[in-house]
C-alpha cells in the first residue's frame, strides 16, 4: 500500500523499525522474535518490489537493546522482570538513526554495539551461541526481583505509562545539567 503512494508521489522512504532479534534468536522471546524475523522479511521482499522505481526506498532500522519501558510492559510469565541485556543503547540514538535514515536511506542500519557480534555468533557458531544464549539471558536479561504472570499491554494500554525511557539507563542530559548547575548552587551556598 504504501509503495503504491510512493510511486503516484515519485518517490518516498518507508522506514520500519526492526530488531536485531529479526536475525538472532534468544530464549524467553518468542513471541518477539518470530514477529521481528516476519518484519525483516517484510522489509527484504518490499525492498525487491521497490527495486525498479525510482525514489522509492524501503529501510529497516535493527537496535539492539534499548532503554524503553517495553521490559516492564510486556506480558511475562516468567516469574521474574525481564531487562534490556547490555550494551543499553538509549531511544534518541535510534530516533536519530531513523531520521538519518530519512535522510540518507540505506537498507538497513544496525544500531548496536553488539549487534554484529551476536549475529557473526549466531550465523558462524551456531553451536557456541546456542550453547551460551540461554545462561546469558537468564543472566543479563532477567532480574531478580519477582513478578506475577500478566498479560502486560498486549490485550489492553496502561493509561499514564507512555514514558520514552524505561530506567534502565542514567539520563545523561539530566545528569549533565545537574553537573553544570553544581558550581552555581555550590557558590550560592557558600555565598
């Protein structure tokens, strides 16, 4: 549908916000990871359609874990909250990746700094990764603090929770302006 709207326009960028989960797989994550790996198809069979018309660009945006309330949100049955394992990239960084990707469309664009490791992993060493992925998300992805099984945002929203941020990782902005307001309240006091 959008393509058609694309080429009636004369050209036109569809980005789509994937995973790097659309081309690894990690237990605990299911539901998400057959969703993410259908979206890169989606994208790869877009990006062919759209191969013949000019202008038209299809792009796949694949973060790797970000700090953002969906470990909070999400249905869990695990008994334990789950957490975005590291490296922790924060959601301006991808929303800056989407708008360059605007503005300069390419396929895909990875954003993560362990993104390439995990897939070399999961493509060259099938056998290590599998071996190591289910202790490592029981150990990086999973706290332990205790959580009931809910069904999270998947049948109904949680009104009042639509924060950008999940908490996972310091907000450097704030921080940065507390630092420089520091000397300020610092002579203030002495003053």
């Amino acid at each position: 549908m959008a393509l058609r709207h694309f080429q009636a326009a004369g050209g036109g960028t569809l980005i789509l916000t994937g995973s790097v989960l659309g081309h690894i797989t990690a237990p605990y994550l299911s539901g998400y990871v057959a969703s993410k790996w259908g979206l890169q198809g989606l994208a790869r069979v877009l990006q062919q359609e759209a191969r013949e018309t000019p202008g038209v660009h299809v792009c796949i945006v694949t973060p790797g874990s970000v700090d953002t309330p969906v470990y909070q949100r999400a249905a869990n049955y695990l008994g334990r909250l789950g957490r975005p394992p590291l490296p922790v990239t924060t959601p301006e960084r991808v929303a800056r990746a989407i708008v360059d990707c605007a503005d300069r469309p390419r396929r895909e664009v990875s954003v993560g700094r362990a993104n390439s490791v995990m897939r070399f992993g999961f493509t060259v060493l099938p056998g290590v990764y599998d071996a190591l992925v289910g202790p490592l998300m029981r150990l990086a992805a999973l706290t332990d603090r205790p959580v009931e099984p809910h069904d999270g945002v998947v049948f109904a929203p949680a009104p009042g929770s639509e924060r950008l941020r999940g908490g996972w990782l310091p907000d450097l902005v704030r921080v940065a302006r507390a630092v420089g307001e520091a000397p300020a309240a610092i002579r203030r006091r002495l003053g």
